[in-house]
C-alpha cells in the first residue's frame, strides 16, 4: 500500500489563520463646546441670561413701583402684625373683627405719632428761630477764634454761596419734583392700607389660592418658604422696633436734658430711622446734632454727637445680637450691598425695604436647596395647611 505523505511544515503552517486583531476605531473630533472652553463659556452665556432676565424683571418692577412697594411693605407689616390678629382669633373673635382691631390700633399708633411730630414743630418752630440767631453768630465766632480758624472773607464766601444756592432754580425744580413725590406717597400711602387690610383678613386665602398648582414636594417647600418668610419679616420687623425704641429712649432724653429744641419730633425720626440698618440712627444723630449747632452751640451739638456714638456702639454690640437673633442671619458686607442697591434703586424706601428682602431672598435659598424639608410649624401663629380663615 502507498504510504499517505505527510505535508511538510512549510505547507501546514501556510494555512494557519491569521491572528484576530483589534478593530480600528475612528477618532471623532471634539465638539466645540465639550472642552474647558466650551463648558466655561455656555456657564458664561446662562449666567448673563439669567442676569439679562433679572434686569428686565426689575426694570419692570420699577415702572409700576407705586404699586410693588406699597404691596411690599404692607408684607411687612402683615407679617409682625400677623400673630396678634391671630391671638384674637384663638381668643374666639371672627375673622373679620381681629383684623379690624388690630388696624385700628395700627391706624390709631401712626395717626398718634403724626400728630405729635405736628404739634412739637409747631409749638416749637418759634423758639428755634429766635435761638437759631443766637447759635449761628456763636458758631461763626468759634469758626473764627477756633483752633482751626477761618477768614472772615472765607466765611462771607460759604454764606454768599448757600444763600445763591437757596434761591437758585435748581432748588425751586427739586421743590416741584417735592411736591410730586409727596402726591405719589400719599397715593401710595392710601393703597398700601387697602392691602394691607386684605392681607390681615384674607391672607390664608391668597396664600392658598397660589398653592393650587403645585403639587408633592414642590409645594411642601413652597409652604416651608411661606413660613420662613413670614418668621423672619416678622422677626425682623419686631426686632428692629425694639431696638429702634431703645435707641429713641437713650437719645431723646438726652435731647431733652440739653434742652435742644424739638427733642420730640427728633427721637421720632430716630425710631424711624433706625429702620435702616447701619447708617438710619447715625443719620438721625447727624440731624440732631445740627439742630443742637444751630440752637445751642458747638458744645452741647459735641455733647449730643457723644450720645449717638454711644447708642449706636451699644445697639450693634449688645442689642442688635440678643434682640434680633437669627432674623437677620446676614453679615455686614452684604447689608451695605443690599442697602446701596435699594437706595440707589428706591431711595428712602429702598434703604428701608433692601434689608429684610435681602434677608427674606437668603432664607428662601436655605429652604429650597435643603435635602430633606421639614414642614415643622417654624411660627405656632400661622395657620395650617388647606385651612380656612375664620
């Protein structure tokens, strides 16, 4: 038999199979906005969106400020009034019949107020100008014999130039521009009353009528910042009053001691004032402290700079953080932030308003990026959810 020939080497390892090899992959080029560069400028571009929204919206707002700024302090004063209306609801008094004692008293307390400011001023007024003569001569003399002198003719030439500047037009336009802006505060006046009525008697209502289209968690936060808000606009109204009494107190006696002329209506403008964190007190102190120039000399308006140094000093080291607590949980650079921003946006009532919005703007950013929500009661005066006033 014919012996079967074996393939030689050569020929078996010709018909091996070539190794399996790794596909090739294609290299997709790299967006243009998958970078660093790219991430960096889509972040920029949202945050100018956002900033460009922002600046419509209050662009928007301050065309119809004579409608936001009443609703917003009429907030407010719901807000510190809220629980004593509903003290006399759980005292067993209607709905409607807590709301319209506690206006009444409100009414009753800023009517009481204006008509002490009027009739100091007018009582008075006589007795400043006749020691306001007086004052001024012995104020020119210490500008003359002081330990920083004047020239007479300096002198002459700072008195030439207020009286030029009293008598000029632009004063006479800034008193016609006056006389507008008290129109517009009286009309704004008269509405931020109306509504804050309805906020006092219907404001479980508004409240829920705005909840109607939130559902689950989102509105369970949404009722949090509700209650957040009112805890800290009422803290903070509450707070800033006490304070503000203290600091009437102190330098309205001290006035009266002194016998500077409209002591009274002076320690009110300081209660008003020193709703304005920061600057209100000292401002009113500066105001005081011409008024005892004027009328009593460099020595005693020295006297009452002492005092409001002193108040002032007293009210941020001592009664600022035991009165006020965590209502105003801020720091003071971006109080003056907020205070700049709200004058420059307002004037007066923006300096008074910036601050506990700025306030109410930081608690609602805790409340909604925290992870887990409670909805403990924060103010055991603030009726439940899906409750109906009385």
């Amino acid at each position: 038999m014919a012996r079967a020939v074996e393939p030689s080497a050569k020929e078996s390892t010709s018909h091996v199979a070539p190794p399996l090899t790794a596909p090739t992959t294609r290299k997709t080029p790299r967006s243009l906005w998958s970078d660093s560069l790219g991430r960096v400028a889509v972040r920029s571009a949202q945050i100018l969106l956002i900033l460009a929204v922002v600046s419509v919206s209050i662009f928007a707002l301050m065309q119809i400020r004579l409608l936001v700024i009443p609703v917003l302090i009429a907030l407010i004063l719901a807000a510190a009034i809220g629980p004593f209306v509903n003290l006399l609801r759980r005292r067993g008094l209607p709905g409607g019949a807590a709301t319209a004692i506690a206006f009444i008293l409100l009414l009753t307390v800023l009517a009481g107020v204006t008509s002490i400011i009027v009739m100091s001023v007018r009582n008075q007024w006589g007795e400043l100008v006749s020691q306001a003569g007086s004052g001024l001569e012995e104020l020119e003399n210490f500008l003359l014999t002081g330990p920083f002198p004047l020239d007479r003719e300096q002198l002459e030439q700072a008195r030439t130039g207020l009286v030029e500047f009293a008598t000029s037009s632009q004063v006479r336009s800034g008193a016609i521009t006056g006389l507008s802006a008290v129109t517009e505060f009286l009309t704004g006046a008269i509405l931020m009353v109306v509504i804050l009525f309805f906020f006092l008697k219907d404001g479980s209502k508004i409240w829920e009528f705005f909840m109607r289209p939130f559902k689950g968690q989102r509105e369970q936060k949404l009722r949090r910042v509700g209650k957040r808000t009112l805890e800290v606009l009422g803290g903070y109204v509450r707070g800033t009053a006490v304070v503000a009494l203290v600091d009437t107190v102190a330098i309205g006696a001290a006035l009266l001691i002194l016998q500077v002329p409209l002591a009274i209506p002076l320690a009110i403008i300081v209660f008003i004032t020193a709703f304005i964190p920061l600057v209100g007190a000292t401002v009113a102190g500066i105001l005081a402290a011409l008024v005892a120039l004027v009328a009593n000399g460099p020595v005693v308006a020295l006297i009452v700079v002492a005092v409001v140094v002193a108040v002032n000093q007293l009210e941020g080291d001592l009664l600022q953080p035991i009165v006020m607590g965590k209502s105003l949980q801020l720091h003071a650079l971006v109080i003056l932030m907020a205070l700049t921003a709200g004058t420059i946006l307002a004037g007066i009532i923006g300096a008074v308003l910036s601050v506990p919005l700025a306030a109410v703007g930081w608690a609602i950013i805790q409340v909604w990026t925290a992870e887990d929500p409670k909805l403990e009661d924060m103010n055991p005066d603030l009726p439940p959810a899906d409750s109906q006033p009385v």
